[in-house]
C-alpha cells in the first residue's frame, strides 16, 4: 500500500492490510487493462479466466430463476438445494458424504477460504502453504492475523510438497496446511500416493488442519487421475476442509458461487464470518449452480481438449524460445516458465532485466503480454502464463514472447 497518504500518518489503516500485498494476478490484469485503455495491443495472460460461456443449460437455469424472481436473500450457508447438489457431487465423485449442514457456499471459492482462515487463525498461528502457492492464500492468512510459513518446492519435486518437508514445517503454532491441486500456478497434480506420504506426516500431528483447494479438479490432461486429501485419508476428514466450485470447470467466473465441506463446528463459524460480511452470494447464480452441477458433464470433454491444445502450443513455443523452459503442467490452464536463464541480462533496449518482475513487466510494456511474475506466488524466477486464452491471443502472444526474448 502507499505508505505516504495521510491516513497511514495518522494511523488510519489496520496494520493486517498494510502488512498484505495486493492481489498480483487483479493488478498485472488491472494494468493491462490501463495499457489498453490507452490504446496498446495488450493479450492479458495474467488471470486464470475460462475463455468459453457456461453450457446453455446454466444460462437457461439462470434465466428462469431471473424471470421467476428468485431474487431474495437465501440461507447464510446458502440455498438448501444448492447445498443438497453440492453433497450430491461429493458422494458421487469422491464417495464422500457431507451434510447440507456440512456445507457453506459462499462468493466464489475465494470468500469460502477467507471465511476458514477468518475463522479460525489468531496472531501467531501459522499456516504452511508450500510454494508456488496462488497469490491469495498467504495474503489472506496475513489479513486474518497468522503467518504464512512458505515452504519452497522447486522444479526438481515437481512443484510439490514432500513429506520430509512438511514434517519439518509443523510447529507447534501450526494450524493449517494448504493444498491445491491441480495446482495454480503450476498445473502440478498431487496422485493418491503423495497425498497419502503427506497424511502420513499428519497423523503425527494432530493439531494441524488441512484445507484442500480443489477448483481445478476438473481440469486435467492425459489422464493423470485426481485425488483429494478427505478421501485418499479419511480418518483425517475430521480436520479436513475441501474447497470446490464452478468457476473454472464451468466457466462461471464472474457468477462467484464456491463452496466448502468440512466439519460442522468449523462450517458454523465460517457461516458466522459470512453472516456478518456478505450474508451470501447472489441467488441468480446459486440457481445457476444448482443446475451445473446436477447437469451433464460432457461439455467438459471439450473444454479440456482446448486446454491441452492450447497447453501443447504453449510448451513448443516455449521451448522454441532462447532462455524459457516449462514442466509439462498436468492439469489447470497455467504454465510456470523458468525465466532465470534471462535474469542478469539486458533486453533490446538496454534495460537490465534483473528480476521476475522486471521480465514480466518488459514483456507487459515491450511485447504487450500481461503475465505474473513468479515471486506472486512465492517462486522467484519464473513467469505464470494462463493459457485459459483463445488460440489467436494465445499464438500472437507467445510469438511476441518469443520475439522478446531474441533480442536479448
Ligand atoms: N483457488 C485457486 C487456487 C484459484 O486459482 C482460484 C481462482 N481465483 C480460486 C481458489 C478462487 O476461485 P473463485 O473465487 O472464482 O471460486
Ligand atoms: N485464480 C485466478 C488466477 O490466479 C483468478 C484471479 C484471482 O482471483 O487471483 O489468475
């Protein structure tokens, strides 16, 4: 934040936003939206955002609900029916069975993981998210009080925490560990054996809670298999807080409806965080849930078929190009490329490109392609393309990208 405002002078902010750092992915997309409002070409790459519309019969649920007035304030938790699918999709997919009770919807995935952390983290407590991490988590443990214990896990496993790391992370301030797989920003994907080495470590611990982030659960290529840490351990579903919703498989972004299964005790305080905030998300869109999730899937297929083509352009280019290198991502729509090769060196015209900022912010101004630096998410030296981009704004941007790093 900008320290020299007379409000900070005067003590005005609370001291756990100025300690936060602004969203990375909403500014690098906020300044290419500025850029392009002053008339630049700019391919935004730097939000993790569907491309395509939710299927036909979302929009017709929504419309209905529209046209029926169903515009009203639901439950804290949100509708009964739409908690009702929401366990329904749990038991179909993963055999897990939550109450609509266990169950909280809240604005996107995003305010469902505020309400956890809001709940339950005190100054002091400390949540261990290995890195790379999306953007939110540390900040939002920051926002909530605690500190976000960054553990590093490096190309070399993969983006992926071992269980050797996690045992030496666990303190005994230790309240949470963050999952999320398939992962943002790496698109690595945790299998049954990896997860099970981790609760392993757990079991051990007892004080520690795990929240799995799973949004991009549907987003998966050549068949890696999917598992989620309730399942693959289920007598650490007691502690265990499983995160969903339909922004990404569906392409309902802007609907913002996630949701969260969990303990009772623990989904009753985060409904009391909601209670007090935004009561619930909009009803419109817990209409259009209900019908995404009870739906047909097989839209799906197609969706995923355009990731994995726009995936495979985006690493042959990447390794057409002097200084990039990637990990094949194994599921979300976003690539990780290593830049350090570039890093000490000067561009075309004679800048030092000394960090991952200054890289992603050359290619945001020179090439006009907004992506995030890797530091966003805690990995220094990489840059988080999202490839959830038509193929035409995928193509040009990444032979701009290509033409930048040339001339260095
Ligand atoms: N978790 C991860 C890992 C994400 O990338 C996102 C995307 N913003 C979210 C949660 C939140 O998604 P939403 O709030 O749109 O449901
Ligand atoms: N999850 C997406 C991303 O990482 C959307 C933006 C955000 O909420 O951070 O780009």
């Amino acid at each position: 934040m900008d320290h020299s405002s007379i409000y900070q002078d005067h003590g005005f902010f609370a001291q756990r936003v100025l300690s936060a750092k602004p969203s990375a992915t909403k500014e690098m997309t906020r300044l290419a939206n500025q850029l392009r409002r002053e008339g630049r070409d700019v391919i935004t790459l730097s939000q993790g955002e569907p491309d395509f519309a939710p299927p036909q019969h979302v929009l017709d649920a929504a419309k209905q609900a529209i046209d029926e007035n169903k515009s009203y304030y639901t439950e804290v938790a949100g509708l009964l029916a739409l908690r009702e699918a929401v366990s329904r999709q749990f038991e179909r997919d993963y055999g897990l069975r939550y109450s609509p009770d266990q169950i909280q919807v809240g604005c996107g995935a995003k305010q469902t993981l505020y309400n956890a952390l809001q709940a339950t983290v005190q100054a002091g407590d400390e949540v261990v998210i290995p890195v790379p991490a999306w953007v939110s988590y540390s900040e939002m443990v920051v926002l909530a009080g605690g500190k976000p214990v960054l553990v590093r896990c490096g190309a070399d496993t993969g983006f992926k925490l071992t269980p050797e790391q996690l045992e030496e992370a666990i303190t005994p301030r230790t309240k949470w560990l963050m999952l999320n797989s398939p992962s943002n920003p790496s698109g690595a994907v945790y299998s049954v054996d990896e997860l099970k080495a981790l609760a392993e470590v757990l079991r051990r611990h007892p004080h520690v809670w795990v929240m799995a982030d799973d949004i991009y659960e549907k987003i998966r290529y050549e068949n890696v298999a999917f598992a989620t840490p309730a399942a693959v351990a289920p007598d650490l579903a007691e502690r265990t807080l499983t995160i969903n919703g339909v922004s990404k498989a569906f392409a309902m972004t802007g609907w913002r409806v996630g949701y969260a299964a969990g303990p009772l005790e623990l989904i009753k305080a985060m409904n009391l965080v909601q209670s007090q905030a935004t009561s619930h998300t909009c009803t419109i869109s817990q209409y259009a849930a209900i019908a995404a999730l009870d739906g047909p899937m097989d839209f799906l297929e197609k969706f995923v078929s355009h990731y994995q083509r726009r995936r495979d352009n985006l690493l042959a280019s990447v390794e057409q190009t002097p200084g990039l290198s990637c990990l094949k991502p194994d599921g979300a729509f976003y690539a990780l490329i290593d830049c350090q090769a570039l890093l000490g060196q000067r561009n075309a015209i004679g800048q030092l490109i000394a960090t991952d900022q200054d890289f992603a912010l050359y290619l945001l101004r020179e090439a006009g392609v907004a992506g995030v630096p890797g530091s966003a998410f805690g990995l220094p030296g990489y840059l988080r393309l999202s490839y959830a981009a038509s193929d035409s704004d995928l193509e040009v941007a990444l032979s701009r990208i290509k033409t930048a790093c040339e001339s260095f």
